[in-house]
C-alpha cells in the first residue's frame, strides 16, 4: 500500500533528511509524502526496499529507452569495466558513438559530448554566443532546459502571466541575477504573432533560439507547424541559431523529432537515450558553428570546453550499444507502443465517465483531468487546486502498482509489453473511481 509511513522507504526519507540537501539530489523525483527507494529493476518493472513491485512508465524520465538493464548494455559495460572507466586520455567508443549518431541526423555535422542534458543546453547557448558574438537567447515561456540559470528563466509562470501576450523573464531560482533575466527574451509557445513581434524586436541582439519541440507541460504534443515555420523563418532570416532542445525528444524517431518534422536547427542538445542508462549530455551540430569548440595548435579554442567524465568510455560503450539496437523499425514499434497506450487510456477516460484526456507523441503520454484543447500555456491548467487533483491521482496510480512522473507524466520502453499497457488502464480505472469524479 501507498503511503505507508511504516515502510523502509519512509525511514529511509527520514535518514536521508539527516545528512542530504532537501532529503536528496534531485528535486524533481521527490513524491510525498515520501519518495520510494528502490532495491532492483528490470525491463519494465521495479521492486523498492519493501518489496512493492511497480510498472515503470517513466524510465528515469524518459532515459531508458531499453528499459532497466538491457542486456546488451549491461554484457557492453562489462566487456569495459575490467579495462577502465576514466581516464586523462581519448577512447575508441566516442569515436564510435559520435559516427553512429552523425549518420543517422544529417544535422549532426559535429558532435561533443558530456555528461547531462543541463551541460547539453548550457554549452548549445555558450556555443551560440561564441558564434555569433551576440548576448542574448530567446526561449518560450514555461519551459524546461535544465539547471542553468539562463535555461532556467521564466520554468515556471502564473496564470496570469501565461495570459500575456509578452512573458516577462522571470527567476526561477531564488538569487539569479537581475542581469540573466535581461538576457533572456521569453516567448508565448505556439502563438506565432506574438512570437514573431517580440524575436524581431530583439533580432539584432539574439544569439539563438531554444526550443523543445515536445514541451511535456502542454502533453507532450508536436510544435504547431506554423509556429515552427516562423521561429526558423526568423532565425534565418536574422543569422540567429536555432536550438533544438532534444534531450527527452530525440526518442521520436531514429532522427529525433528534428526527422519527424523536417527541420534541421543549427545546434541540438542531447541527452538521455543515448547514454544508455549512464549520465551523458552532447551537443550536435553544423561544422562551422561547432568549430567554437576547435583549438589551434598551442591555443585556446573560442570555446573552451572540459570536463572529467565527458565522453567516459562506460557511457560511450553503454550508448553505442543502446543506439545500436534503436534501428528505425525499433523505433516503430516502440511509437506504436505509445500510440496504443494513449488510445486504451482514453478509452478509460471515456468508460468511466470522467472528464479528461490523454496527450502525447511517440512514445510520451501525459494524462489530463480536463478535456480542453492544449494548444498554448494559457491551456494548461496552474491552479494550486488543478495540480493537487493531478499529484493525487498519480499517488493512486502508484498504489495500484503504476509509477509515472510528476504531472502524470509517463513513457514507453521497448521493454512494455501489451500486459504492462492493461495493467496500467487497469490502475487508471481503479485511480479515477477512487477520486468520486
């Protein structure tokens, strides 16, 4: 049963408050009133330290593509393993990944990797900057980058500023300078007008635009085609970069989202999948742009660019192995795993008469507790009382043995099975008759 403020993960949450920031290292997997420890995993499935089994629809947010200890990855770590993990020296395997990744994009001119999607975007917006020479970056109102005080600007918005037509750059984290938020230029998504008004208002001064085809806050759907067409429009039209945000995205197709849409920014940032399970983060792109990055003999390159564990050779055999087997019929079946997933949950909507939705793409799905359109922030719903009746019914889910992210957030893996999808309509149905509405 889920709470129960008897089990060892509660005691657990207890003991890690004594000696951890905040009870842990991550904020965004913390789930009251308390967070589960887990003991194994494998596939689809998890057990935590009392020995609950769950159906993971998260995969470490959306990183496991395989899902938990994909053979292949766990027989490529240990092949490296007695070899070495690190060193002060180059590895074949990034050669391998970086070539087995520049094929398949044809944007991927060049690649540079380390170790998180959060160094991705911050080294995507410093490499547009040493480019172009200009200050500032543009991003869209309400959504995530990672942890990086720019990338951070204006996550999170209230409903009233989600209503303006101009978003005001506001402080995520408490203590960020005045200074980052005058860098930044916050955009409505998929409001092409206003969008356009303000980039060009600024054009002048904009390195890049950063932007995340799949925004999980609004459901996980597509960019609009006509608010594509004007951000690359514009970008090309004032020598601004365009920046794509492909660190959960890049699970869409064997080119990323980049290929299901048809569009090929100048710099993609990257994470995730392509580590196989290992903390990895890269940033791709056009061969000029990516030259910041080249040092001359005996110099300093534009863009100067370390880091101890990048392009670590567990990480790189890990993800080669992963990307490896993510071929493009893999990715079929893994987009029609998700497709089928979002069709049995809406018919669970529909059965049980209760008002809501299911959005997403690919492989992602996101459950709403409202049918409206979702189509720009104004359409999410940020009301303490709406994000209440959401956390509530994922903490149901994970007592009927389902574990999706925070907002009900979910994924496929190519380790979900038929029986894993009904498990979980199963759970939704027992949740939603739960919640009496």
């Amino acid at each position: 049963m889920f709470p129960d403020l008897d089990s060892q993960s509660a005691a657990l949450n207890a003991r890690a408050g004594r000696c951890l920031a905040g009870g842990g290292s991550r904020s965004t997997i913390r789930t009251d009133p308390y967070t589960l420890y887990i003991r194994e995993a494998h596939g689809a499935e998890v057990v935590d330290v009392d020995g609950n089994r769950l159906i993971d629809f998260i995969n470490n947010y959306t990183s496991l593509i395989h899902g938990h200890c994909y053979p292949p990855i766990i027989e490529a770590v240990r092949r490296q393993l007695p070899n070495g993990c690190a060193f002060s020296f180059c590895h074949e395997s990034e050669i391998v990944l970086a070539e087995l990744l520049c094929e398949r994009v044809p944007s991927f001119e060049r690649i540079r990797f380390m170790n998180s999607g959060s160094e991705a975007v911050m080294n995507a917006i410093k490499l547009a900057r040493a480019f172009t020479g200009r200050p500032k970056i543009a991003k869209c109102d309400g959504f995530y980058h990672g942890s990086y005080d720019p990338a951070e600007v204006s996550l999170i918005s209230g409903a009233e500023n989600s209503a303006q037509e101009d978003p005001p750059s506001r402080a995520y984290s408490r203590g960020t300078p005045q200074s980052v938020l005058d860098e930044v230029v916050v955009i409505p998504f998929n409001e092409p007008q206003h969008s356009q008004r303000i980039l060009e208002s600024h054009a002048d001064e904009l390195s890049c635009i950063l932007l995340d085809t799949t925004c999980m806050r609004l459901g996980g759907n597509l960019v609009r085609e006509d608010y594509l067409a004007m951000v690359t429009d514009v970008a090309r039209s004032h020598d601004i970069l365009l920046i794509f945000d492909e660190v959960v995205s890049f699970r869409l197709g064997y080119s990323g989202s980049q290929g299901v849409l048809g569009v090929q920014p100048d710099i993609t940032a990257l994470g995730k999948i392509i580590g196989g399970g290992f903390p990895v983060g890269a940033v791709a792109g056009r061969a000029d742009v990516m030259s910041m990055f080249d040092a001359p003999v005996n110099g300093v390159a534009p863009l100067p660019h370390g880091g101890t564990f990048n392009a670590n050779p567990i990480t790189m055999a890990a993800g080669v192995a992963a990307m490896t087997d993510m071929t493009p019929a893999s990715f079929e079946y893994l987009n029609s795993a998700g497709a089928k997933a979002r069709e049995a949950l809406t018919e669970v909507f529909k059965e049980r008469g209760v008002t809501g939705q299911v959005t997403g793409v690919g492989s992602l799905f996101k459950l709403h507790l409202h049918d409206r359109p979702i189509v720009t922030l104004h359409d999410v719903g940020v009301s303490s009382e709406s994000q209440s009746q959401v956390a509530a019914l994922r903490l149901r889910l994970i007592d009927g043995g389902i574990f999706l992210g925070s907002g009900c957030f979910g994924c496929v893996s190519m380790a979900t099975t038929d029986a894993h999808i009904e498990q979980l309509c199963t759970a939704l149905a027992g949740a939603l008759e739960k919640t009496g509405s």
